[in-house]
C-alpha cells in the first residue's frame, strides 16, 4: 500500500445530487429509490462510471418504507454501475449521508475497497404511514393463518378504528417535543436573536443563489424532473421578508420569551438525494479521475438531551473539540466551516456555545475558549436553509460541496485547505467531518 | 414514428380516400436501417465527360451494377447526372431528357443527383447552363414520388470531379442517410479531406461534442455520431441534467451541465475539456430555443434569450475554444444548426429567424476562421422535424407545416443527426461556410 | 418505610389473615363497591384488622412486556415497579371494598404512592401479595389512610412494599354516598380536593388557598390520546370507568375521563431511566387530575449526587388561567 503506517488516502472524486423541492413539490409520488437512482445515474453519468464494479455502495433513508429494506442496492441495480456492486443500507437521521461518507472511507483507508460510492435520500412527501399496532397483529395473524376460516377470523377481529393510519411521528420519542420546539429552548438558553437568525438565512440564501450563477453546482446537482436549483432557494430574500414571517415554534413555551424561529429561518421538509464518489489515488488515477479533497478525520458525539441536561441539536458542539484536538488544529485553523443548518439558531447556539467560556470550562472541560470563527468561511456556497433539507441527503451534499470548494481555494492559493463539517441529528446526536484539499 | 395521417394514407381504405380526395400520399421513407446499401442499384451515370467515365468507374468499384443508358431498365435505383462540361443551356438538353423516360421507372426511394459545376461569373453562356442545372434539379425534385429525392453537387471549377469532398457528397446522397435531404445543391469548394477508413464507422477515434444534447434533435444527433463512432461529450442545461445523465449513460459519452448563455461559459466548458483531457474533432452546435411571437408584440424577454441562445453562444463558444489553443483536435469539424426559417423567414418568428440567419452567416465566417487549423464549419437548416417541440404545435399548422414539402411528411430527427454527422467526417473536408437544408424540400425559401 | 402511625398502633385488634385463592378481578370488586352498605355509618370509624394475602402468584412476562410498552421503555426481564402495583391493587381494592371498611370506596382520592423495592423482580417470578390498611388520621379536608401491599419472595423475603394513601372526604363527620359518586382512585375531583391535596404534599399542609405554580423549562410533552386510560386498563386490568371513557366518566360526575394516576407516575418512572437491578424508591404525589385527551409538559431533574429523579408534570396555562401541576414523580436509586 504505502510506505508509511497510517492507512493510505480516502479520496473525494466528486459528488452528485438532483436538486432539493419542497416537500409536496415536484417530487411528490417519486420513491425514495426513483430519488437515489436519479442522483446515481448523474454521478455514473459524469465519472463514466457504467458497467463499472465498485467496492461499495453505502447508502440510506430516514424516512424509509418498510419495503425499501434494500434500499441502495435496489436503487444501484436500476444504474449503469456493474450489478455486482456491493451495497449496504445505513441510517442515522439526519447525520445519514455524512456516515456512510466515513464508513466509504474507513474501508478505503483499511483497504477493504478501492473505490465506493457514499449516498442518502429521503422524501417527505412519500414517508411511510404506519397501521395501529393492532391492526398489524391481525394481520401477522391473518398471514400465518393456515386456513381460510383462520384467516377470516383473524380479519374479522379488525375495527373500524384499525384502520386508521398512524402518521409520521412529528417529535422526539422520548420527550414528545418536535425538533423545532427543543431548538427553542435551546435558542432562548443561548439568547439567539431573531435579527442573528434572519441575517444568517439570508446569507444561506445568497450564498447558494450566488454559487448557482456563478456555475458552481453545475457538476455537482443533475437536473431532474424540472427543476435546476433547489426549490427552497429565495435569491431574492430580504431581511425585510424574513422579518416579515411569523414565529412557529417556542410560541406555546412560557420559557421562550420571545419566539423567533420562523418558516423563514428553519428548513422546510424537503425531498432530494446526493451521492459522492470515494476511491484511493490509485483507483483514481487509473481512470484519470481527479481528487478534490481527502478524508481525514471523523467524530460523533451524543447529548443527554432527554431531561434537558443538554440542548437536542447540540451534540456537535462537542464532537468538533474532540476532532479538532485529535488533529492538533485549532477551530480557526480550518479554512471553511459546513455547519448544518436545521435551524439558524443551531449554528448560532453552537458557535455560541463555542465562544462561552463557561460552556467549554464545565462541558467540554476546556481551559479556555474555542473562540470565534471567521463568518466569511461559513457556509460560504448556501447551506440547509436556503438548499432544503432531505435528511439522509443533506451530509452528502456537504462533503461534495466542500471538496469542491477546497479543491479550488487550494488550486487558487497553492496552499493546502482544511474544511469542517458539522451535522447535528435527532436524538441528540452529532457527526463532524474534516476534509483536506487534494491539490494536482 | 410516423404521424397519424401518414399511417392512415398508408392503410388500404386510408389510401383509396386519399386517392380520391387528391389528399398528400407521404410515402415511407426508406432509411440507413431499412436501406444499408451505400447505393441502390441499378445506377445509370448520364453523361458523356471525362468525368462520367470517372464516375462510373468508381461506382463499379464500390461494387454498384452501374449502366451507361436506360435501355430496356424496368426499375431504376440511382441515377447520377455528370453536367460537368456542359457550356451552354443548350447543352442541357440532351442531357436530361433521357431521364424524363425512366422516371417512371424509378423505385421508391431513388436518388437522382446531378453533378455540375456553380456559376463563376466569367463565361455567360456556361454560367447560364450551369446555373441552369440548379433550377432543372429543384424542379425535379418536385416531382420525384414514392420518397425518391433529388439533389445536386456543385464543384467548383479546379475542384477535381474524384475530390474527396466530391466522392463523399455523392455518397451521402446516394445513401439513406439523406432521406429528408431533397432539391438541394451542396457545393464543394476545396480538394481537402480524405476518404473515411472504415464505411461502418466514419467517425472512429474523433471526440464530438453536441450542445443541447439532452433531448430531440440533440440526442439523435449524439446517437447517430456515436453510432458512427464518435466518442461523445453531450451539453446541456442543468435542468436537462437528468436526460442528459442518462444519454451520457447510454452512450458512455462525458456529461456536461452548461448554460451556454451564462457569463463565462466557453472558459468553463475549455476548463472541463482540460481536466477531462479531452480535445474536440467535431463540434455540433445545436442548443436552441424559440420564443415566438408577431413583432408587434416582441419583447426583449423574448428576443433576447433566443438571440443569445441560438447564435450569440455560438460565437462565444467556437472563439473560447480556438482561444484556447488546446482542446481541438486536428481537422476540427463545426457543425451549426440554422433553420428554413433563417432562410425563408417566418411569420411570428422574427427573433428566432434572425438568429438563425445569423448561424448561416457565421458558419461561412468561422469556416475562413477554421481553414488555417485545417477546419471547416457548415451549417444544416432542419425544416419540420417531428419532435416534442413541434408535437406541441396547434395541430392544423402542424398538419401543415409536414405537408408543404415535397416529401410530403415531416423530417425525423435521424435525418438531421446524418446530415451532421456526414458534414463532420473526414470526407465532407471540402465542404466549407455550407448550410445544408434537411426539409424535404420545403416550399419556402430559395 | 414509614412506621406505622402512633396514633391508631395502640388501637388496632390483632391482625386476621385471610387467603385468598387468586387477585381477586377489578369488574367484581367495581361492582361490590357499588353496593351500598349501611353499617359504616356509626361511630368512630375504624380500618379492619384483616390482611389478604394471595400466595405463588406469578409475574406474567406477557403483562410486563405491554406495560412497558404502554410506559414507552423497552421490554425488560426485569419488572417496571408499575407491575408490582398494579399486581397487588386489586387486592388492597377488595380488602377495601369489604362491608367492614368504614368509606365508601367511591370518593376515594389517590393522594400519594410511595414503592420501596429492595430488590429486583424477574418476569416469571412466583411471589406473595399481602394487603393491609393503616393509619387513620385526621386530615383538613377528612381523614386519610394508608393501604399497604408487600410483595414476597418464595422464601418470605420482603421484595418490595407500596404504600397508597388515600383521603376520604367528611372530616369526622360520617361519610356517606355522595350523589354523584366518584370512584376515584387515583385522582380528584374537585377544587377542594384537589386543595387538600397539594397541601397534603406540601410541608405545611393545612393552609387554606392556592399556591401559584411557577412551570420549569419543559424537558418533554406527553400528549395522552383519548384512549389512554383504555389502553392503561388493558395492561393494568384497572377499568375504573372514570379511566375509560368521556360517557362512562360521566356517568360518576366527571366532564371527561382522567387518565390513570399511576399511568403517569409510570411513564415518568421509565422515562426517569433508573437502574432496575438496584434498590430504589419511587414516590409520587398527585394534584390535578389528567383529563383526556389531553397534554402534560413534563420536566425532569436529574440529582445525580442523590442519585434521584424528579420528574414534575403539569398542564400549560392557557390564557388567563395559570398553569396546574398534576402530579410530581421521584426517582431514588439507593446504594447497595
């Protein structure tokens, strides 16, 4: 392999992903696996990757059917890629994407695989409903039933009440309160403003309508089904119109003072998929494929956040620290920060959190302060706000993302570039990334 | 894919009715699949010149039953008309009238194609008999049945008749490959080019790039120049991105999401052609749009994105990749689409006409550009061509548009893609600042 | 464990125990209840001497699994204290329901409920449930008592003991059937009541008005659906009808159902995420009574120095009207 004792490279190649809608958008009626074949076939298509055998395919969905429970490798069998291409299926809300990117690059890095391809997908608009728990042990009776008369017993024990469906859980399991309404308290805790907020959807908004034009994403995101952009993304936005929007969550907690999470400065439910082609130098340079950028290092970290000892998206907060020192770098050695925006007020809580001595003193036992990052290497190319948010998408788009944006600074500036990306999840958990610029 | 009203014309009481009625008959027209035989025999060379025998003689050895005379020929496959020498109108005469006899007697899908000399301004009576063949050869091609086409090749005098310009036109037009192609004159102008190696793959070991590929027109023609081939690059918009993902899939070809009109977009594609370490042979312009509407109620936001789509990328295009300096190929072949409407003008489609007048203009300029790197530039001007742009048509003026030709049917986008693909190979090198019509003869226009 | 009271040890006849041959069913013991019984009314009330006891009963794996998933926690082998509670209420509940208890046992109202367990209890485990009522004392609003189940082991060690006190209203005066009799136990019915009842949990109880509730940060929301006391009674088999259903619940006076006191005290027991294999202590005080469907934000509060969890659940305000405390649950792990 190489010379040295650390495992060798795990290169980023590229990445693809088909535009984010709005839920109940454009993508409304297309499955999970119409959404990662699409974004798939884009990456095949411009990697001239058909008919070739990858060492895998890791991928995943959030909201997944029961169904899908192949979910990859039936969306990698409609693609050009050799029908031996191993896949595998992984979940971890919202972080999805951003785990089987790691998981990609451990086994390169191991030498388990040459090459891999790291993916998620979700759809709101086509989650899965459930049946009463009662109504599914009927029917369990019903399948196992080895008789007619059985199985009509077994049916006729079904009530009208059966059969109403159960819809998508809309919170935390253990706590019962939505994302949005933990991010509130969180929001008050850390006395994130409504103007931070809508400054920071702005930038979100601009900074994407701006890596558009300037043909950014033009071999990052294959077009589908008509749309070109992501739907979400308001180029013309104003602090004006942001302003403009009415709080929805924190509005029912006496403890949140003054609500200030809108429509606006939150991510709407989004449907969208990404992919991101993974391979070692060797791999790479045999089909003449150029690096962007290497994996270097990963962490995740989790909160208790179910009796309110730590804020639900904060997990990250703490998974940065761990890389950062892992990596003997500090949080303003690095030349671009991805921090996943679920809400504005989540990258504000956590850059807040950073820079609070009390905060790294007693929980991440810091002698001093991580400090403050540059804003100007934030998010620079748009983020969730502006881009949607399809939960096991969102991490695949930022590492393509980054990689691109390293690969050009460090062309630019013949230095090497350093980039974070941060994605809190639900059930208090939290993935960090750092990329490397790979430069020719 | 036929239309409605050809599949109805071509089934039994259909056709009785539209007999009577003295209603269009299209006949099918036979194409590369249905007729893969360079020539279909028997081929009767008309002629007394040097050059016929030269002719003749060629077509013996591509292994065509070729004829001299009529004589007792019950059906007629080709015929070419060698007027090379002729010198004065008079001379036309006993020329072509033999042909009047065998015209019934041609089979359906025939070629008739006269070779002749263009007019040069020097000598009155020659030029009058020489550009007399050019008005005897659009009116044939009026007359032609049954999807048998008629179309001429003008050599410029000291352009030898066994140029490979020449030979390759011939060709072209002999073949299936110019099903819709009728009532054209294509002139030859240099002795450049060379014959293709191999028959079967004209275009083997040259990279094309096609604009606009992602769907109609744009996929047919990246099909037909892979299929000749070709190693593909297909542009288009991101929108498209997804029918572009799959063409590229289908044809193994490189994939480029480009808005052509977008600030700096002919640096971008040079960028991707370089980090792909791809050099470009053929270039097929062929990104284009329509805004129509009647002058009187243009707006800049209609004239605009078609003036800049269809003409204005061009230029900025083809000048970033000769600028560039290092990703064409040797022989680099441009090939433009322009429209009948460019050359006949049509009603609501002042923009749209004027952008693609402008393509006919600019071909014969950028092919001057092109010569010094041994280039050449042309243009093809598709009449109707059944695609999903023309499906969305209000149905009486598309039942229209298809029947005002003199093959009586609309085009289909095969046609176009042939004809692109012919001016791309090694052979068409001759054929220079050129704008092929693909309409079936449409009756609009010169 | 409290001691029993000084105030009525001295008077009690020595105690008479009575086998029963299995828990007695709730449906029955409902329908006893409903009878009335004259006999109560004379003199100095007094609780009976008698004990129930009901041997070798086992702890059914089926039961406990639906009552953990009920309380939204994982299926365990070892058993939710819920299950010990609702294992041995029924049997306090016929022990209560017999002619010689001197209150109805409609207008009952469950006040607190402190389990102590020493040790843990596996599914399938065989155990003796005894019963006994205790401590009779005056109270402000009437008198309260406690009735107290052990849980045995097969060897007669002492497993765990739960401990309900409940208040009967009437003072000293004689308690009678009320018109519209509530059959409560697990919850109030009325601003009185529920009156007596924070000033029972309260250090200084016996002071009259209102003590404003100040809400914590709320760490989580239970929304209850209508069906909640349903699905509670079909785990727990206690289908006291002011549980099941707004029809039923009206028929005993009360505008919609209530949910089971010690559904929510379980809930926030498994959501307290102690440690089953350890001695603990789980103690809950109730105040306003749940209605369903209906919402409680709850906030937890973990000592982690004491080793206790406390859990608060109470209904938002809405409006004008101050937000209500509903029920306080607290979790101690002890050492050992």
């Amino acid at each position: 392999m190489t010379q040295h004792d650390s495992p060798r490279d795990a290169l980023i190649l590229g990445g693809n992903r088909i535009p984010f809608a709005r839920s109940g958008g454009p993508y409304a009626g297309i499955s999970n696996q119409d959404l990662l074949t699409a974004a798939l076939d884009g990456l095949v298509a411009r990697f001239g990757l058909q008919g070739e055998k990858l060492g895998e395919i890791a991928g995943g969905a959030v909201l997944k059917l029961a169904g899908d429970l192949n979910l990859t490798r039936e969306s990698a069998l409609g693609t050009p890629l050799d029908p031996r291409t191993p896949t595998i299926d992984m979940s971890k809300a919202c972080a999805t994407s951003l785990e089987t990117v790691i998981h990609v690059s451990n086994r390169i890095r191991l030498g388990q695989i040459d090459s891999g391809i790291a993916c998620g997908v979700d759809s709101a608009s086509d989650s899965p409903i459930e049946v009463t728990p009662r109504l599914r042990r009927i029917l369990h009776r019903a399948f196992a039933a080895k008789t007619t008369g059985q199985r009509l017993k077994a049916f006729s024990a079904i009530r009208p009440a059966d059969l109403a469906p159960v819809p998508p859980r809309n919170g935390e399991p253990r706590t019962g309160l939505s994302m949005g309404e933990h991010q509130a308290l969180t929001t008050a805790e850390w006395g994130v403003t409504r103007q931070e907020q809508d400054e920071l959807a702005l930038a979100s908004h601009q900074n994407l309508a701006a890596a558009f034009d300037a043909g950014f994403f033009d071999d990052l995101v294959t077009g589908y089904r008509g749309l070109s952009r992501d739907q979400n993304l308001r180029a013309d936005s104003t602090l004006e119109k942001l302003g403009s929007l009415k709080p929805v969550f924190g509005v029912k907690s006496p403890q949140v003072a003054e609500p200030s999470m809108t429509a606006g400065n939150s991510t709407p439910l989004s449907d969208g998929a990404s992919s991101v082609l993974m391979g070692s130098a060797e791999w790479a340079a045999e089909r003449g494929l150029r690096p962007l950028a290497r994996v270097v290092d990963a962490r995740s970290a989790a909160v208790d956040y179910v009796h309110g000892d730590e804020g639900l998206l904060m997990a990250p907060a703490y998974a940065v620290p761990e890389l950062l020192d892992a990596n003997h770098l500090s949080l303003q050695d690095l030349d671009f920060y991805e921090i996943h925006e679920a809400f504005a007020s989540t990258v504000l809580s956590t850059l807040k959190a950073w820079e609070s001595e009390e905060f790294c003193r007693e929980r991440l036992g810091r002698d001093g302060v991580l400090g403050s990052i540059d804003r100007a290497k934030l998010n620079v190319a748009g983020s969730s706000l502006a881009a949607g948010h399809p939960f096991a998408a969102t991490g695949g788009r930022l590492v393509a993302t980054l990689a691109k944006l390293l690969h050009e600074r460090a062309e630019e500036t013949g230095r090497v570039q350093r980039g974070l990306i941060s994605v809190c999840a639900a059930a208090g958990q939290g993935t960090v990334v750092l990329l490397e610029s790979v430069s020719d | 894919m036929t239309d409605a009203y050809t599949r109805f014309t071509r089934s039994a009481p259909g056709g009785a009715l539209a007999k009577q009625l003295g209603l269009p008959r299209p006949s099918k027209l036979p194409r590369r699949a249905d007729r893969p035989e360079p020539v279909l025999g028997p081929v009767v060379v008309l002629g007394g010149s040097a050059g016929a025998d030269e002719i003749a003689r060629l077509l013996l050895h591509w292994g065509a039953d070729v004829r001299r005379r009529f004589d007792e020929l019950r059906k007629i496959g080709s015929v070419i008309v060698v007027a090379d020498e002729i010198n004065s109108p008079s001379d036309l005469g006993p020329l072509v009238l033999p042909l009047g006899s065998a015209m019934r007697s041609l089979a359906p899908g025939a070629r008739v194609i006269t070779l002749s000399r263009p007019a040069r301004g020097e000598d009155p009576a020659q030029d009058a008999a020489r550009g007399g063949v050019e008005g005897f050869l659009r009116s044939l091609a009026h007359e032609m049945r049954g999807g048998a086409t008629a179309n001429g090749v003008l050599v410029e005098d000291g352009v030898k008749l066994d140029a490979p310009g020449v030979i390759g036109a011939l060709r072209f037009f002999l073949s299936a490959r110019s099903a819709f192609v009728t009532g054209q004159l294509l002139t030859v102008s240099t002795d450049a080019g060379s014959r293709t190696e191999d028959d079967t793959l004209p275009l083997a070991g040259r990279t094309a790039l096609v604009t606009g590929a992602a769907r109609g027109i744009g996929a047919a023609i990246a099909r037909t120049l892979a299929a000749d081939g070709a190693k593909l690059v297909v542009l288009d918009v991101p929108g498209a991105g997804t029918e572009l993902a799959r063409l590229a899939n289908e044809l193994r070809a490189v994939p480029i999401q480009l808005d052509v009109t977008s600030a700096g977009a002919g640096e971008r594609l040079v960028g991707v052609l370089r980090e792909r370490g791809l050099t470009l042979d053929v270039i097929v312009l062929n990104a284009g749009i329509t805004r129509d509407k009647l002058l009187a109620n243009m707006t800049a936001d209609r004239w605009d994105p078609v003036l800049a789509v269809n003409i204005t990328s061009q230029i900025t295009l083809t000048e970033a990749l000769i600028e560039a300096g290092d990703v064409l190929g040797e022989r680099p072949r441009v090939v433009s689409l322009a429209s009948t409407s460019g050359i006949a003008g049509n009603r609501g489609q002042t923009n749209y006409a004027a952008s693609k007048a402008g393509v006919i203009a600019f071909v014969d300029a950028l092919a001057g550009r092109l010569e010094p790197l041994g280039g050449t530039a042309n243009a093809v001007a598709p009449g109707f061509i059944e695609t999903e742009m023309t499906a969305r048509m209000p149905a009486l003026t598309r039942e229209v548009a298809r029947r005002v030709n003199s093959l009586q049917q609309g085009g289909l986008p095969i046609d176009v893609a042939e004809t692109i693909s012919f001016l791309s190979s090694d052979e068409a090198g001759g054929i220079r600042g050129e704008t092929l019509r693909v309409c079936g003869q449409n009756m609009v226009g010169k | 464990m409290q001691s029993s009271s000084p105030q009525n040890a001295p008077e009690r006849m020595p105690e008479r125990m009575k086998d029963l041959t299995d828990v007695p069913s709730f449906p029955a013991v409902y329908a006893a209840a409903l009878d009335p019984r004259g006999g109560r009314t004379r003199g100095e009330p007094v609780l009976p001497s008698t004990a129930y006891r009901v041997s070798s009963v086992r702890i059914d794996a089926e039961r406990a699994r639906d009552f953990d998933h009920l309380m939204g926690g994982p299926a365990t082998d070892l058993v939710h204290p819920g299950v010990l509670h609702v294992l041995a209420f029924p049997v306090s509940l016929a022990l209560m329901a017999r002619r010689d208890f001197p209150f109805p046992l409609l207008g009952l109202v469950h006040l607190r409920n402190q389990i102590l367990q020493h040790r843990p209890v596996r599914v399938g485990e065989l155990v003796d449930v005894e019963c006994r009522v205790r401590d009779l004392r005056p109270h402000r609003k009437g008198r309260t008592f406690e009735a107290v189940s052990t849980i045995l082991g097969e060897d007669g060690e002492i497993i765990a003991t739960d401990v309900s006190t409940y208040l009967t209203r009437g003072g000293a005066a004689s308690p009678t059937l009320s018109a519209s009799p509530a059959l409560s136990a697990s919850a109030e019915q009325s601003p009185a009541s529920e009156r007596a009842a924070r000033d029972t949990s309260s250090a200084d109880g016996g002071r009259a008005g209102r003590r404003a509730f100040e809400a914590p940060t709320p760490t989580g929301r239970w929304s209850l659906p209508a069906d909640a006391g349903r699905r509670y009674a079909a785990v727990s088999g206690d289908v006291n009808p002011i549980h099941m259903s707004a029809l039923s619940a009206k028929a005993f006076g009360f505008p919609r159902a209530i949910a089971h006191g010690m559904y929510t005290a379980s809930r926030a027991f498994t959501e307290a995420r102690v440690d089953l294999s350890r001695p603990l202590r789980w103690d809950v005080s109730f105040d306003a009574p749940v209605s369903l469907p209906g919402t409680v934000l709850v906030a937890f509060e973990d000592d982690k120095d004491a080793g206790t969890v406390t859990c608060i659940g109470w209904r938002a305000g809405r409006g004008d009207q101050s937000p209500r405390q509903c029920f306080t649950v607290e979790v101690t792990t002890l050492g050992g």
